[in-house]
C-alpha cells in the first residue's frame, strides 16, 4: 500500500524523470543536421553519457543522510572557489568565444559556476543556522553571512558571465527569503545591488547591445537580433500542433544553439503549443510536488532553506530560459535544465534533485505519546 509519505516522492520522481525522458528526445531531434551525420548521434551518445553520471551522482546525493550536507558545505565551497580560481589561470581555462569558463578534462567541459548554483546556497544555509537569531541585523547578522558570495560573485564576472552572477545573486536572496530576512533589507539591497549591475552593462558594450537589440524586438522587428527572431519564426510555425517530432525545418542550420539554448523553440516548432504548453506543466508539477515533498521540515532549518532554494533556483532557470526564446527578458546564453543538451548543467540540476530528496529525509521526530 502507498503511505501518504510515499506518495509525493513517487511523483517528484515520476515528473523528473518525465522531463528528462521529452529532453532525451529533443536533445537527439534538434541536433539532426541537414545532411545526415555522426554528429547527431554523437551528441546523443554524449548526453546518454552525461544523463547516466548525472543519474548515479543523484542517487548517491539522494542516500546520503541529511546531516551530510551541512558538514560538508565548507569544503564544497572550497572546492568550487579553487576550480573558479582555477579556470582564470591560462593553460587550466579554456577560453571560448572571448569567455574563460571551461576547464576540459579527458576531452570533456567542467564549467565551475555551475557547481556554484549548488555549494553557494548550501553555504549560505550553513552561516545562516548559527546566526539565525541575529540575521536581521546587518554587521552582526547579515554581512558575515553574505562573504561566500562577495568571494564567488567577482570570480564569475570576471570570466566573464553577467548572467550567472546574477543568478548567484538572484539565489542567495531566495535563501534570505526562505530563511525570513527583513523586507526592508530586501529594498535596501536592491537600491545597492540594481546600480552596481548597470555599472557592469555599461562596462561591456555587446551586453549593452543586447538590450537594445531586445528592445527592438517589440517596436521594429527587422531590428531585432537574429537569435530572437529565429527563436520566435520558430515558436511560430509550429501552431497548434507543431510539425511532428524530428519534422522541423529551422534546427537545420537557422535557429542557432538549437540543442541547448533554444530547444524550448524546437519544441514549439515540432510539438506545436501543446507540446509547450505540457512542458511547463510537468516543470509547474516538479515545482508543486517538490514543495509538497519539503513542506513536512521544519521552517527556516538547513533542510527546508537548501531544499526551496535549490528547488527554486531549478525552476527558475527553466523559467527564464523559456523567457529569453520567447523574447520576454533579453537573450542570455542559459540552458533548460533536465531538457538541453549538455554536461555540467545536467549534472548540477540532477545532483540539485538528489539533494532535495536527501533534505526531504530531514523530518523532526514526533515525541511518542506517554501512555497514562
């Protein structure tokens, strides 16, 4: 018999391995070129590759004791600050497109910054547990809870990669959420944080172009820039229906980054709205069984902060990948997690959902009645 404690972690599961089942497919139809190659089916067997480690680290994540996470934050932090460290030095990073953010191994990409996305907030859970009485209060509570993102945040932008860094930042205010924070600490750091962003933008001029070029999109379409507009024929011609899975015309050679950054588009343009419309259905389900599955932890402990923050943090980036291909935020390079083809991302967002499972063991114990 199914306990009710079972049940949601059989549909967490379920739903999971839904989205990577439709992102196995994808993956192997929007990488069909217009003249048939090895390279489609080397990008299958590689992402075959990466979804079985993928799989093996989550189930290992998923068995460790809850307990496990919190002693062994510091030293997953330090590692991953050593690795975004490393990827600087040249000879260790490779260097792709003007970007250092790659160290290869045996012939395979580590991208560090993804690692971050998992050792950042559950440091930050680890600083907040032992200043939770004080973390409405900025010098006693708050700063020295914010240095591990003050050190990791530089190490990005430097590479450089405004979006990740502002993912970072986005998820260490998902853990001051989780954990109570001030809602007026929350105006005042944006009031410091907005400026300094638009500091950066102002530094760089291709990003500033990007946002130009996406403000464009609305008011004169032949403006916009190539990706969006490939991005949004794409989305189009699908219509209701789509085109019939492995049917469609623009992954071959028009829409750019067709397997990892825009499959969201080969979906719309093979599988019509309904196939989108399903897709944000089964991350909408992932998200509300996910909740469910944590909502028995006890409020503001490690457990309940790491599990939302990290449950959120994954369904956030699909949402603003779903975003950037329907020209709702400007386009920033950032796969459909569990969907996309590609390496550390599916490692970090399926080590994400062994953990979550793992934090979800972490229920209190209630005391056994004393009989009279």
């Amino acid at each position: 018999m199914t306990t009710p404690v079972d049940l949601p972690h059989k549909l967490f599961l379920a739903l999971a391995g839904l989205l990577l089942g439709f992102g196995l497919l994808m993956v192997h139809s929007a990488s069909i070129t217009s003249w048939p190659t090895e390279f489609e089916q080397v990008y299958l067997s590689k992402h075959l590759l990466f979804l079985a480690v993928g799989l093996v680290a989550a189930t290992v994540a998923a068995w460790l004791p809850p307990t496990f996470w919190k002693a062994a934050a510091p030293w997953l932090f330090l590692a991953t600050v050593i690795l975004l460290v490393a990827v600087l030095v040249p000879g260790i990073g490779s260097r792709v497109k003007g970007a250092q953010r790659w160290i290869r191994i045996l012939g395979y990409s580590l991208q560090p910054s993804e690692l971050a996305k998992i050792t950042l907030p559950l440091m930050l859970c680890t600083l907040i547990d032992f200043r939770r009485d004080r973390l409405g209060h900025w010098w006693s509570g708050t700063i020295p809870v914010l240095w591990p993102t003050v050190l990791v945040v530089p190490l990005v932008l430097v590479q450089p990669d405004l979006g990740t860094a502002a993912f970072l930042l986005g998820g260490t205010g998902i853990v001051l959420l989780a954990a109570g924070w001030p809602l007026r600490n929350f105006i005042l750091s944006l009031g410091a944080v907005v400026p300094a962003l638009l500091g950066v933008l102002v530094l760089k001029p291709y990003q500033r172009q990007r946002i130009v070029g996406f403000l464009e999109t609305w008011s004169d379409f032949d403006s916009a820039p190539y990706q969006i507009k490939q991005s949004l024929v794409t989305l189009g011609s699908g219509g209701l229906f789509g085109e019939g899975l492995g049917r469609g015309w623009q992954k071959l050679s028009f829409l750019p980054e067709a397997n990892t950054d825009f499959v969201f588009a080969v979906v719309g343009e093979e599988l019509g709205l309904v196939g989108t419309l399903s897709l944000i259905a089964l991350w909408c389900g992932l998200y509300l069984s996910g909740l469910r599955l944590l909502s028995p932890l006890k409020p503001r402990s490690f457990g309940m902060i790491a599990g939302f923050t990290l449950l959120t943090q994954l369904v956030a980036q699909a949402a603003l990948n779903i975003a950037v291909v329907t020209a709702m935020v400007p386009p920033k390079g950032i796969s459909l997690p569990l969907v996309s083809y590609g390496g550390s991302n599916l490692l970090v967002s399926l080590l994400s959902l062994g953990i979550v499972l793992s934090l979800a063991r972490d229920v209190p114990v209630q005391p056994a009645a004393v009989p009279q």
